[in-house]
C-alpha cells in the first residue's frame, strides 16, 4: 500500500499565494512513486491550481463538498462541480464536525458523493478530549466509522480513506497535546477490526488508514511507523514549505 501524505490548508492563504506554493512544493519534491503527496488548498484556489498541478507529482484535495449534485443550496459546491479537478476530498473533518455541526448522517451522505463522482474521501474521525476521559473513544471511533460508511455499499468501502485524528491533538484545539504512538496503535487496531468484523478481511486490509494531529518533522518518523498507519494528515506544518517536505522525505525514507 502507498504511503500518503495530506497536507490541510484549512482557511488559509489567498490563491496567489496558494499558487506560488504549489509552485515550489513541485519544484522541491521528486516523483515519488510509492508516498501518494496530496494537498487541500481552499475552495477558491482548485480549479486554478488543478491547471498548474502535476498530477505525477502529486494530487488535489477538497476539504469539503456538498452531498446533493445540484439544485436550490446556496452557497455549496456539489462533489459533481469537483469532478475531474480533485482526486480526494476531506470528509467529517472535526472542525467541520464541531464548528460546523456536520453529523454522521451528513457526512455519509458526502461520503457516498464523493465516490459516485469518482472523488476519494478521506473520512476523518477521532473523539474529543472529554470522550476519551470518560472512556467513550471505542463508542465515538466506532460509531464515526461505520455511521460515515453507512450510505455506501460493502463493496465501495475499500475506495475510503480512513484518517484517525483524536480531537485533543489537533493544533486547532485549545490545548493540542501530543498522541503518544502507543495511543494511536490502539485506536488504528480498533478501526480495523471494525471494519474486519462488518466488512470482512480483504476490505479491512485494504482501507488506508492515516493518523492526524499536530504532526510535525520532529515526529513524523514516529507517528509513520506505528503498525497499521498508512500515512499522514498534517495541518499547520503543512503551510510550512520546508516543514512539509520534510514530512514527505521522512515518509519515504522510513517506508522505503
Ligand atoms: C488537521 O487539520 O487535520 C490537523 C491534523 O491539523 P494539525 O496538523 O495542525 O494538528
């Protein structure tokens, strides 16, 4: 399986800026043939930067689209308008969860979007910090897991991407803390044997599965070889040039 590495732009940089970016992240990164370099720039910024990517390179990713293809929903971009600009989209990102109030039902609904307009979601899930002090995290990883797969069919669960990203540990949060490895290797465990036990085996093995949450150059070598992470989420570093494609050297230098 490939190694991926998403970089979350979250509501940052104007589309110049997004593109002078692009620009240099392509010149500083080789073709890696096996860390699958993806990154969500704002809504605003996709179709200009899907003309200047190079998809041998890297890919695309939204950070959200809506559920219905078309019709009376101002102020939505369908994953129908996203067709053909972007490989993946973020789905359930907890800031969208929490500040948004996306809920399950919502987000299966973008899930199964997504893929009927041949887009690769990238589910997130993970509890919050009150969930894990009240020993709720197998309930909340369970139930976010299979309500944002409940609307698509057994055999499209393996077209998922599976992003574990505890709520405390994201940057975003008040006061991120650092998810020791050990935690993250215990919830990744969890999520396959979810999906092993609903889904079977082969689909389980299947699933990618990546971590998210305040990953840095510093730990990123760590948090890629816990067993069973296939890859990163990374936000604020991702906004760092340097920091980024050091995170993407680390990754193939660690999976090689
Ligand atoms: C994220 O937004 O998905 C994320 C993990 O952010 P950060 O790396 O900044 O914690």
């Amino acid at each position: 399986m490939k190694t991926y590495i998403v970089g979350n732009w979250k509501l940052n940089f104007t589309v110049g800026e997004a593109s002078i970016y692009l620009h240099k992240l392509l010149k500083a990164i080789p073709n890696y043939r096996d860390t699958e370099v993806v990154v969500a720039p704002s809504l605003i910024a996709l179709q200009p930067l899907s003309l200047q990517v190079d998809r041998h390179k890297m890919k695309l990713a939204a950070q959200n689209g809506f559920y219905r293809d078309y019709g009376a929903f101002t102020g939505e971009v369908s994953f129908s308008q996203l067709r053909g600009i972007v490989d993946y989209a973020i789905v359930g990102h907890s800031e969208r969860r929490y500040i948004l109030r996306e809920d399950d039902k919502m987000i299966a609904k973008k899930v199964a979007a997504a893929i009927r307009n041949k887009i690769k979601p990238i589910l997130c899930i993970g509890e919050t910090e009150g969930e894990r002090a009240f020993g709720e995290t197998k309930d909340v990883i369970r139930d976010q897991l299979l309500g944002g797969l409940s609307e698509i069919g057994d055999d499209m669960v393996d077209k998922v991407i599976i992003a574990y990203e505890p709520v405390w540990a994201i940057s975003s949060g008040k006061e991120a803390k650092l998810a020791a490895p050990d935690e993250i290797s215990e919830v990744v465990k969890l999520i396959r044997k979810v999906l092993t036990d609903t889904y079977g085996k082969k689909v389980a093995e299947n699933v990618p599965v990546l971590f998210g949450g305040s990953v840095n150059p510093s730990n990123a070598g760590a948090y890629l070889t816990v067993p069973g992470v296939n890859g990163l989420l990374v936000g604020g570093a991702s906004l760092i040039l340097s920091e980024f494609t050091d995170i993407i050297e680390t990754a193939k230098r660690v999976r090689a």
